[in-house]
C-alpha cells in the first residue's frame, strides 16, 4: 500500500518550480508527483511498475533522472499517455478483442501512440547532450513497446490459434474458450491480485481428456493452472504468464453416494466417498450426511471450493480439530502429471485417523499411459514411498503450510505445482451422537482471553481420554477486525462487540458428559471476561457458525490486492502475536497519516502560490 494517497497535482514546469521554498518536504513532493500519473490505470501496478513492464528497468531509471530534474512536464504526460493506452489494453481483455477484430480502429490507435512520439521528438534539446541522449534512450524504448504492441495481436493470435486446432483433437471446440469474459473470469482468485490474462481456457468435459490436453499445452511450452472453483487465497491459481492456459475442473463433477469399500491393508470395509476434482466441497459433505457420516474437510469456502483444490491446498476446516486436513482422510486420489500421464496416490494401511499419529504412512504409487482410461491404461511404472507420519505436523503448530514437500507426496498441498488432480476417494467418519456448539464471547483484553483456547483445549483433551468422555470436534478464533467485517450480531446483552469470540463443536456419545463438558468450557471463558452461550439443537448450531462462513466480508477491510496464506502460529504465544500485529497497525497507521498530512501542506503551498 503506498504510503501517501495519490492527490490531483498538475506537475507542469509551469506548476512546480524547480526551487520550490526551504519548508517543502522534497521527497514527500516527489513521492506525490509519482504516485500514480499513467492514465486510465485502475490497477494495482504502480507507475514504476507499469514502465519498468513496457520499457524495462533502464528506462524507468533514465524517466526517473529526467523528471528529478523539473524540466519534463509536457513531454512526460504524452509519454505517459502512450504507457496508458498500451497498458490500459492489455489489462482489458474487452478492450483487446475490439481492437483484433477491428484492424481501422487499430490503426487509428497505433498511429495516434507513435505521433505522441514525434510530438515528443520534436521538443528535444540537442543543445543539452547529455539529456537529448537520455531522452533519445527513452524514445527508441517507448518505439519498441509500440511495435511490439501492435505486432501482438498478431502474433497472439497466430499462437492461439495453432494450440486451439491442436488442442481441438482432445475436446470439443467450444471447450475452447479465448473470449475476453472466460480470461477475465480465470485471471484471479479470491485474492483479485492479477498478473497476466491466460492465453485461453479450457473446460474439459471429462477426466479422460486432460491427459491430451496437458501434454499438447506442454509442447507449445504454455504454463498450466489448474482451477476449480477459484476460491483460494493464495494465489495458487493466478496465472503469472500470458503463455498459459488455464484448465478449469468445474465439469468434472460426478459424485459417488457412502460406499463401504476395503482398502488395502485393512480387513474390515470403510466408508468412503468418491468424487472427481470439480465437485464442490458442500457437495461430498451433504452426501456423507444423507449415509449417516460426516465429511471431515471443512474449509469456510465449501459451498464454492472443489474437490480437486481441497487436496491441493491440503485443506482443513474446523473439523481438523477431530479427523485432521485433508492428507488424513484421503483414501486415494488420481492426477495427471506435467508429461500427460496418469498418477494414482494410494494409502496403504491407513490408520482411519491422524495421519501424523501413525508411525509410518505407505503410499502405492502406479503411473499409468495418460493415452487410455484410468480404469484400464498399462502401467508403466510403480513405486511405494513411505514416510514418517511426524513429518506431516510440526510439534506444537499442527499443519505445516511451510512444508509444500511432504515428504515428496505428490499433489497434497502443492497448490497444483506438480500435477493436475482429477478424481479422489475420501473417508468419512461417524460423528459421536451428542453434540454441543459453544459460542465465548470475550471482552477483555485479546491478550488476556486467548489462553482460554489453550485452556479448553487442554481441558477436552483430557476428558476425552476417558471413557465416554466428551471431545473437541471443531473450535474456531475470530478477533475484532473480523468480527467488525462481517458484521457480528453479539449475543451478549453488554451491547459493545466482543474483542474476540471462540466457537466450538464439544461431541460424544455420552449425552450427560457433552453437556457438563460444555458447562466447563463456559465456566473458563467466564474466568477471562467472557461469556458462553451454548445451542443444542441443529439449527441452532447452524446459527452459532454462520459467521464463520463469511470470509468474503473481510475484504472490506483489507488490501484487495494482497495475498493471503494461512499462518500457523503456536496456540501459547498466540496472545504475544496478537499484541505484535496490533502494535504493528497502530505504527503504519500514523505513519501513514503523517505522510498524508505533509503531502496535503505541500498540496496547498503550491496551489497558494
């Protein structure tokens, strides 16, 4: 974020003397007249960034002397309208297509770009070599963007079109898609942080396709993003080329209903879910309750994420507490690797809980000729990998987000970075039969309230040890900020919003000991300036974790174009990190505030003047 907010300056010569008074903040004056003077740019690329993308580094460093030296206001805005309109058309897919198919209106464009050029050739000062040669630098740079901008609508479409006949051998046509609305619909995720429109994007209607369609991407040397339901927050399915081709798993949706199957190495039958990569997450959850189960992969996104996403991002949800992240509940799943062939992962033994509470995880894993069907392509090679079951949790942080490797087990948490998953077979669990959802509203001071959560922790656990004893199924943290996003309804009657809320799912078999483990958790928010509420019934339940689900909210509040990554903190030093983060606002902010103030006073001493 910048530090001061772009103001509506003319910085003519004729506006900004090169002497400007002693009282001026010169650098927060040059800081305001950089900011952001390339027309019609709406996103989030800065001037700098714009230029150093279109001319290169050496220009912006050339542009950057010559405007420090106040000479070059006319001949610098007719060469930031040239940066804009280029750029204003490549960031706008819409704006493009026209341009392509209208070859007159095209023209018009590119001649008005390269008569702001002569405009800018005919004010140099060859009396001032050192500058004119500055400036001669600039202008064979900005002559070249233009030819290459112009030679693009060629060139790309020539590409496009030789992968869109050879691709076409592999799916139906209108899978096909380089509209400008399919690339505007696939250059983000839930971050909205854009890097490049992918070149096209594909929408195979079924898995048996993909295999051909990566390895034809591949030839032509296109990078590939998998995406479903492009709900991520970590930019694993940004396109950061224009030489890629997004494939989109949407279409492959089917859903098996519960099926008790063996798996290997175990002698009794499991319950279990089949569902390719495109079904939505909500969807294998609803099936596993219509058979008596429950799924135990709960990310806030489930009524958008999918499947294929669910392993590659190794999601979790506040069922983790109970059944872990999605590593633990897989069965087996098939992807398809970068040379188009088929990668089943099969869990061997699998110990129907944690995966880090086994002493070793074995894994089948068969590769197989990506030309046929799973069900009966020739294998071409097997290997079995076996891995430490400690590796997949650090001690005293659950899930490791920084430990994409696993092991080297292929596609789980790799964010699509080895393969594409196409179908998977998940466990389901049996949910004990009595539940209470907790609701802790905390009004104190954060850093004195979150060691309840170590505390309730600790408490389940224990009790859970017992027999009969009730278990933590699902606990969530939600702090000021997010509570102010979403708009959070207290339910207490003190009528301020609370510092910080914890909801929990408390189950067991035990009804009686469910409900006293449910009084306990409440007893120990009361001890920290917090009060408990506690549903019963389904619905109600609903209602305690609805807030939960409204992440989108958040973004109100946020940098739009960041990028989000989960940050595993340890449960007993999450109070010292809450402080720290306040700490951290509260200095940026007036830092912030300050600069704007100084760039407001340099505003009026020029406009007084």
């Amino acid at each position: 974020m910048n530090s001061t907010l772009p103001l509506p300056f003319d910085f003519d010569d004729q506006h900004v003397p090169v002497n400007g008074p002693a009282a001026q903040p010169v650098d927060v004056v040059e800081q305001a007249a950089r900011l952001r003077e390339i027309p019609y740019n709406y996103t989030s690329f800065s001037d700098r960034e714009i230029v150093i993308r279109l001319l290169g580094e050496d220009a912006w460093r050339l542009l950057d002397e010559l405007r420090g030296e106040r000479r070059t206001g006319r001949s610098a805005r007719m060469l930031y309208e040239v940066l804009g309109d280029i750029w204003v058309v490549q960031r706008n897919p819409y704006l493009e297509e026209d341009l392509a198919t209208n070859a007159k209106r095209r023209k018009l464009l590119i001649g008005a770009l390269r008569h702001r050029l002569t405009e800018i050739t005919r004010r140099r000062e060859p009396a001032d070599a050192v500058r004119d040669g500055k400036v001669g630098q600039l202008l064979a740079a900005a002559a070249e963007a233009v030819d290459a901008f112009e030679a693009r609508f060629t060139t790309v479409e020539k590409l496009r079109e030789r992968v869109r006949r050879a691709l076409a051998k592999h799916t139906r046509a209108d899978n096909i898609r380089s509209d400008a609305f399919a690339r505007v619909s696939h250059v983000t995720d839930a971050t909205d942080w854009r890097v490049e429109y992918p070149l096209l994007v594909l929408m195979p209607d079924t898995e048996d396709e993909i295999p051909a369609l990566v390895r034809a991407c591949i030839e032509f040397g296109l990078t590939i993003i998998p995406r479903g339901g492009g709900t991520g927050y970590t930019g694993g399915a940004i396109p950061l080329t224009a030489l890629s081709v997004v494939i989109n798993t949407e279409k492959l949706e089917a859903l098996s209903a519960v099926e008790l199957v063996t798996l290997p190495g175990l002698a009794e039958p499991v319950p279990t879910v089949r569902a390719e990569a495109g079904v939505v997450t909500k969807r294998v959850a609803v099936a596993a309750e219509q058979g008596g189960y429950v799924f135990a992969v709960d990310p806030t996104s489930a009524d958008a994420s999918c499947v294929g996403g669910n392993v590659a991002m190794n999601a979790g949800g506040k069922k983790a507490v109970l059944w872990g992240t999605a590593v633990d509940n897989l069965a087996w799943w098939r992807m398809v690797d970068p040379d188009g062939n088929w990668l089943e992962v099969e869990r061997l033994e699998h110990n129907l809980g944690k995966i880090h509470e086994a002493a070793a995880a074995r894994f089948q894993l068969p590769w197989k000729d990506g030309s046929q069907a799973p069900a009966v392509a020739r294998v071409l090679r097997t290997e079995q990998l076996e891995l430490a079951g400690a590796i997949f949790r650090k001690a005293g942080l659950g899930k490791d987000v920084t430990d994409k490797f696993l092991g080297g087990l292929p596609g789980v948490q790799k964010e699509g970075a080895d393969g594409l998953i196409t179908a998977v077979r998940w466990i389901v669990h049996r949910m004990p039969s009595a539940t209470r959802t907790v609701c802790l509203e905390f009004f104190g001071q954060p850093a004195d309230a979150i060691p309840s959560i170590v505390e309730i922790r600790d408490y389940l656990k224990a009790a859970g040890k017992a027999p009969g004893g009730a278990l933590l199924a699902g606990l969530e943290h939600l702090d000021q900020r997010y509570l102010k996003a979403v708009g959070y309804a207290a339910k207490s009657k003190r009528g301020t919003l609370p510092k910080m809320v914890l909801i929990g799912d408390i189950v067991g078999d035990d009804e009686d000991a469910v409900a006293r483990a449910a009084s306990e958790v409440v007893r120990i928010a009361n001890a920290r300036s917090g009060e408990g509420f506690v549903a019963t019934s389904a619905e109600t339940r609903r209602k305690f974790w609805l807030d939960r689900s409204r992440t989108a909210a958040i973004a109100r509040h946020t940098n739009a174009f960041k990028i989000n990554e989960d940050v595993v903190i340890p449960l007993e030093r999450l109070g010292e990190y809450t402080d720290a983060i306040q700490k951290i606002n509260i200095e940026l902010s007036i830092r912030n505030k300050l600069a704007l103030l100084a760039a407001l006073r340099c505003a009026c001493s020029n406009r007084s003047r």
